[in-house]
C-alpha cells in the first residue's frame, strides 16, 4: 500500500480538487433547474461563467496538488480548453446552433483527456477512478450534444442534468478519497505501533 502512494499522481490533499469541481458544477445545476427560462441564451451564460470558474480553480488547484508532470499537463489543458469556451460562451452572441457546437467541441476535448488521464494513472491512484468516470459523463455529453435534435428546452435541459451528475458524482468521489486516505493513515499507524 505505501508503494502505491509513493507513486501516487496527487497529493493526500487532492480530495479537495472533486469537492471544489462538483461543488461548482451544482450550481450551475440549480440555476438551470429552477429557472423557467430555458432557452440557448440562458445555457451559454450559465455554461460560460461555469466553464470560466471551474476552469481557473481547477487549473489552480491542478498545479497545486497533482505531482505527476505528465498527468499535471493533462488537466491544464481541460483547464484551458474550459476557460477558452466558456469565455466563447459569454462573448460570442449566439443561438441553438452555436451552444450545441461549443459544448459538443468542449466535452469531446475535455472529456476524452480526463478519460485518458484516468486510464494513464489506474492502479497508481484511486482519484484514477473519478477521472475515469467524470471523462466517460463528459464525453457522453459531447455525443449527445452532437446527435441532439435541435430543441432548446432540451439541450438546455440536458445540460443542467449534465452539471447534476458531475457535481453529485465528484463531490461524493472527492470525500471517498478523503476518507479512504484518513483510513490508510489509520492503518500505516497501527501497523507501525504493534
């Protein structure tokens, strides 16, 4: 177990990089979920100052807590890839059209380089996991986005839906590392005082 963490990607306190994303993906969750207004206008707004947020946090957060160099490039680029279209989202004036093409490009990226960073870092970090499953949602949403006949309630919809189960997911992820590291933590001291 102890040669596990040693080459570990991430740093014990990495569980706050989940808590922080999922946490900020709820709230764009809720202001999709309760506002009546769901048209491509009101996603880009929201999708854009989601993707600004979450992008400059996480990219942060990433140069803090991630030691691998390889892994570390990885995320930068989701980083970077989310600011950029969140700044298209909040600046480029656009309809229907313009939202499904912005996140489809977006969620491909992202979530094709999430993926393969959790397929890169299986078996050396259990964060491997989430990033896994956070690339798959991701990327299953570009695919949507792409194949979504155009209706605006829908898209705009599916989005929230999206933000719902990233957020939820990442949060619960997030305290799972936590504990599973208290839990090691635990373990190693015992096992050092027989």
């Amino acid at each position: 177990m102890a040669a596990a963490r040693d080459t570990a990607p991430e740093r014990t306190q990495y569980w706050v990089v989940p808590v922080v994303r999922g946490l900020l993906a709820l709230v764009p969750a809720a202001v999709i979920t309760f506002s009546p207004n769901h048209s491509p206008e009101l996603g880009l707004l929201v999708f854009g100052a989601w993707a600004i947020a979450s992008g400059l946090v996480v990219g942060a957060l990433t140069l803090r807590l991630i030691d691998d160099r390889g892994i570390r490039s990885l995320f930068l680029v989701t980083a970077i890839a989310t600011v950029a279209a969140g700044l298209l989202a909040v600046t480029v004036p656009g309809a229907l059209p313009f939202l499904l093409y912005l996140v489809s490009i977006w969620a491909a990226v992202t979530g094709f380089v999430e993926l393969y960073a959790g397929l890169r870092a299986r078996g050396r970090t259990s964060a491997a996991r989430d990033w896994i499953a956070a690339g798959a949602f991701t990327a299953v949403l570009a695919l949507v986005f792409l194949l979504l006949p155009p209706d605006p309630v829908t898209a705009v919809g599916l989005l929230g839906g999206y933000f719902v189960i990233l957020g939820v997911y990442l949060v619960i992820g997030g305290f799972s590392l936590k504990w599973a590291v208290a839990a090691d933590a635990a373990a190693s001291g015992s096992e050092q005082h027989p």
